[in-house]
C-alpha cells in the first residue's frame, strides 16, 4: 500500500461493508471508509493485553492527511508507553468506568508517573498489591460500573461484600490456592480504590471521588509473637531439620529476620554490598520507609557474613537457580513450625518476637522504632539516630535471642542492663 495521500483517500470508493487504507510508512495509520461514504482517519495497534484495537482520530476533511498523520505519530507513540488510546476515548465518550480507571491508574503507576504518599513514585510492591485486588475483587464486582453514577453507599457495599466472601474463589494459577475474602482483605481493597480514585480526581480525570468519606473497616492486626520458650523450641526444630537436609538458604533467612526484626523481603532481597560488619550496619536503599541504614547485632552480622560465603551471587541469600533472590522462606517457616507445634507462625510474626523481646528487655519504643527501621506516632524519623546506643541495643536483643535459639534461658532485665552499662563504657573506652 503506497503512502497516504489526499488523492489516494478521494479515489477510494465505498463498497457494502466497511474499507480500509492503511498507510505504508507510518505502520497502523489508516483511513475507514464506511458505505456510506464517511471516511474517518484510524490508528491500529495492539494493546497491552495483546488485544487489537482500533481509535478513531478524526473525520477526513476536518483534518488535512498530513494533520491526522501527527495525531497517529503522537498516540502510537503513547501505545509503546503502555497507553490504550481506544479504551481512553470511549471512556470519555460513556464517562470513566471503575475498569477503566483501574487501567489508566496501574499504567501509570508502573511508568513512574503517579506520586505516593512519601513523595516518591509508587513502589513495584505496591503496584503489585494493587492489581491483585483489582483483578480479584474490585473490578469483578464494580468494574463495569461508571464512576459518576457511583455514590458512597455503593463503596461501602462492596466493602461489605468483599468481607462477606463474594469474590472469594479458587485460584488457577499462582501462588496460594484460594482467593480469600474477609475484613481485612475488603479493607485494603476500599484503601486501593480510594487511593487511585483520590489520583484520578487530582488529575481531572473525573470531578468527584465516590470514595471520599468512606469508612474503611478496622482489620484486627496480628500481634501473634513467640514467647522465651517457644523461640527455643523454633531453635531446637531448626537445627534438627537441618541435620536432616531442610533448606540451608531458608533457615539462615528465619533466624536472621528473628534476629534483627528486619522485614521478610528485606532480608531475602539483601545484597552483599549493602552489609557492613565493621559497623553492625546495613544499608538499605529502599524500604518501606524509604532509604534506611539499620543496626544488627553481632550473632545477627555472623549469620550474615557466613551466608554471604556460600555462593558468588550478589544476593545474601541466593535462589536455588537464576540470578535472582531466595523466595521461599514461608513454606520452609510453614513446615519448622508445624514440626515444633507453633500455629499461626508468620515472617511478620518473628518481627514481633523481635519488638516484643527488646521491650521484655527493657528498651524504650523510640530505640525500638529505631531498630524496626520505623517511628512511633509523632515522632520524626531523623531523630532516631544510628548512634552507640543503638548498636548497643540491637546486639543486646539479638544476643538473647541467639541464646534462646541455642536452648539457654533468657536474661532478666537487671542483668541485660548491667551488660548495657559495660557495653556503653567499653564504647567511650
């Protein structure tokens, strides 16, 4: 097909269905020519799904070829960005649909175009988690609907059906073998919602939030942590199982993150470069709180350092194959605890063990807000110093916990303070 011109679109006669001309330089730029003779210039193009879709971009005659040939340069440009300019333009036509905002906001979101709350794109984790509910549970019930016709009584029916198990289903693929429901899941759904409704709304992509004002419903978090006893029970399981061949990779990562009450990820994806032993520091360059330098203790620091020699991986704590990470530390977590009896034992678990042992031993929320890499309400992050006392601190609590995975008993909290007393000498020493 030869390049469109003005003379090739006035030759080209209607026939009984529709008529296409498709440019030949410009590939998916075309003109329609329906029978009864309108023609309309067209771009063609696959969407992300795979899907083909067709826009119009205007009427010939209102546009010049050469017009309507800078109109389809610019928008299957933005389809290599990952936008759908069909979905777009329909959506404006029969008003924005909760589907297609979801669309429009994960696009975005994963171009790095949308801000969170810290002020920085919005996390891959985070994005992730969103799909997840929308494809599970928002758009299955409200997708169709459109946005402007959404009232807040509709948000807060479908929080309650969520709770109440409407979507929940059997998976076909993936991890995990049920789509669940429940208040915890129907309230983190209704925070995605209201928080890409609250970008689109702030873009001008619609006037009004139906979700504005919502009551999210109050999920009961776990505090499940483990006692002096059961953490020397999950010790004794631990080195049993590794005798008998359970996954070396697996352990470390279990007994690091009840070590220093590092998160799940932030253990499995830690990179050699960021360990610093001299110092008992690791040096995180994101977290869920941002860029963050943490304290480990020494048995915690020994784990690491002896996990860091096992391969040539950039990785900690390597995947079994690829270059990637290790991911499969719930499954082993799942069968040590089942083995020692511990129910309702999760990664998160062993960070509230780590929480609830070093205030068991004395230390104030704000050291332990420092050591958890968080704040406490009303307290700015920049005050939670990595001084001595910190360090001090972390290898207090791992030290006891090391203990205690060894089968030993737990200090009292005179004796933990006198240790901190010499420890703190020794440091000005």
């Amino acid at each position: 097909m030869p390049r469109l011109t003005k003379r090739i679109i006035d030759a080209a006669k209607p026939g009984p269905r529709d008529n296409f001309l498709w440019d030949s330089e410009l590939k998916g730029f075309g003109v329609r020519i329906k029978p009864s003779g309108t023609r309309s210039f067209i771009i063609q193009y696959r969407n992300l799904e795979g899907r083909t879709r067709r826009c119009v971009i205007g009427q010939y005659g209102a546009l010049t070829v050469e017009q309507a040939r800078d109109h389809a340069k610019k928008k299957l440009a933005s389809v290599i960005d990952g936008a759908d300019p069909s979905a777009e333009r329909h959506a404006i036509k029969q008003g924005w649909t909760i589907s297609a905002i979801c669309d429009w906001y994960l696009t975005e979101a994963e171009a790095g175009r949308l801000i969170g709350r810290n002020r920085r794109p919005i996390k891959a984790s985070t994005i992730s988690g969103d799909r997840s509910r929308i494809d599970l549970h928002i758009k299955p019930l409200i997708g169709n609907r459109v946005v402007s016709q959404l009232k807040l009584a509709d948000i807060e029916r479908l929080q309650g059906d969520i709770a109440a198990g409407r979507t929940a289903k059997a998976r076909k693929v993936g991890r995990g073998g049920r789509t669940a429901g429940g208040i915890g899941v129907a309230s983190r759904s209704i925070s995605t919602l209201r928080s890409l409704l609250n970008h689109a709304r702030r873009l001008g992509l619609i006037e009004v939030s139906p979700a504005a004002g919502v009551r999210i419903m109050a999920s009961q978090k776990l505090k499940r942590h483990l006692n002096a006893g059961e953490i020397r029970h999950l010790g004794k399981l631990m080195t049993q199982m590794g005798s008998e061949g359970e996954h070396p990779t697996a352990l470390a990562a279990i007994r690091v993150m009840l070590l220093t009450g590092f998160r799940r990820m932030e253990v499995l994806a830690m990179r050699k470069e960021w360990v610093q032993p001299d110092d008992n520091l690791v040096r995180f360059p994101d977290t869920k709180s941002g860029p963050q330098m943490r304290v480990a203790g020494d048995d915690a620091m020994t784990v690491l350092e002896k996990q860091a020699q096992r391969s040539h991986s950039p990785f900690v704590f390597p995947a079994d194959w690829g270059d990637g990470h290790f991911i499969g530390v719930v499954r082993v977590l799942d069968r040590v605890c089942a083995r020692a009896g511990l129910e309702e034992v999760t990664p998160h678990t062993l960070r509230h063990s780590f929480a609830s042992l070093a205030a068991s031993l004395g230390f104030s929320e704000l050291t332990i807000s420092g050591l958890l890499g968080h704040a406490p309400r009303g307290v700015t992050q920049r005050y939670v110093h990595l001084d001595t006392a910190l360090v001090i601190a972390a290898d207090q609590v791992s030290a006891e916990i090391a203990r205690l995975l060894a089968g030993g008993e737990l200090q009292s909290v005179r004796e933990v303070k006198q240790a901190r007393t010499l420890a703190s000498l020794r440091a000005v020493a």
